[in-house]
C-alpha cells in the first residue's frame, strides 16, 4: 500500500472540507435571476472539478508530484460523473440504513481501479490491501461518520448543543477522508512488472 505524504493528506482534508462549505453555500444561492442562475453553474462546475481532482490526488498518492495528479485529472473526468451520479442515485433511493454503507463502498469496486489506472486497474482487486481498505472504507469511512453526524445526545444548552454538532462533524470528516486517503493507496500502488 502506497503512503500519502503529509501535503497530501492536509490538501486531501483542506479540500474535503471546502467542497463541503462550497456546497452548503451552492445550496443557499437563490435562481431568482440570470446571474444568479450562472453563479450557481458555474460553482457547481468549480465543485465538480475540485472533487475530480480531490479523488485524482488520493489514487495518486504513490506519486511525489501534484501536477502529476493533474495530468490525470481529464482522463478519469468521466468515471469521477459516473461515480457521482451512482453515489447520488445511492443515496436517493436505497432507503435501508444497513445497505447504504456497503452500496457506496461497493460502487468504489467499480470505479476505483479506473481511478487510479483506467481499465487496467481492474487487476489491482486481486490485492488483499485492497478489499481490506474498501471494508475498512465501509465501516469506518460510511457508516461510523454517518451514525456520528446523525446521533444527537441531549444537552442542556444550544452552546453545548452546537459544540457537540461541531465535534461530530469534525471527527465524521476526519474518519471519512482517513479511509478515503487508505482506499487510494491501497489502489495507488502499481502493479507488479511481470
């Protein structure tokens, strides 16, 4: 398994976290006129291109160099619309709590070997790190950070109340972009020349 440096996995979490704030704010531009109409588009491109390249660093972590992550950025620009669009018809439509967790680490079977080396990839599921990274990915980056951010213990006070919202929230995204990072260096390390 290939190790992030720590430039990786501070761009990794600093990007996670800013297509999160990005998207509570996509989220509260109105469409009233034309203009606000563009700048809702034209986020949503930014945001897509922010994610493109976020997933692109992490199956690329084995690689000392940014720009060589960005090379790759209009390669797999396909596969990251594909894998949001299944991601959103996931979440959309699978209305069992249980199933939702081992359904998205499922579609990263699918799309992970095309992230980090087109259909070639497909050969890096026989490794073992590989499915133990997508379980790990399962619990520990889905479901343990969907559980967190939805418990709501009682409090006696707002402060109290929003603090402990602050923490969950906080320690959900650490655990997500951790097996998130793991996910992409179990896939990241090249094969074996034969």
């Amino acid at each position: 398994m290939t190790r992030p440096t720590i430039s990786t996995v501070l761009a990794e979490l600093g990007g996670w976290a800013a297509l999160l704030l990005l998207s509570y704010w996509w989220l509260a531009i109105p469409e009233a006129a034309v203009w606000q109409l563009l700048g809702a588009a034209l986020l949503a491109l930014f945001m897509l291109a922010l994610l493109t390249y976020l997933v692109t660093l992490a199956f690329t972590a084995g690689e000392r160099r940014w720009a060589a992550a960005l090379r790759r950025v209009p390669r797999i620009s396909p596969a990251v619309l594909l894998w949001g669009a299944a991601t959103y018809c996931a979440l959309r439509y699978i209305d069992k709590e249980w199933l939702l967790a081992p359904a998205l680490a499922g579609l990263l079977i699918i799309f992970g070997p095309l992230f980090a080396a087109g259909f070639a990839g497909f050969r890096r599921l026989r490794r073992t790190a590989v499915w133990i990274a997508l379980a790990l990915f399962a619990l520990a980056g889905l479901y343990l950070p969907w559980r967190l951010m939805w418990w709501a213990p009682l409090h006696g006070s707002l402060s109290a109340e929003v603090a402990s919202a602050i923490v969950r929230f906080g320690a959900a995204g650490l655990l997500f972009a951790a097996t998130w990072l793991l996910v992409g260096g179990a896939f990241s390390k090249p094969d074996p020349q034969p």
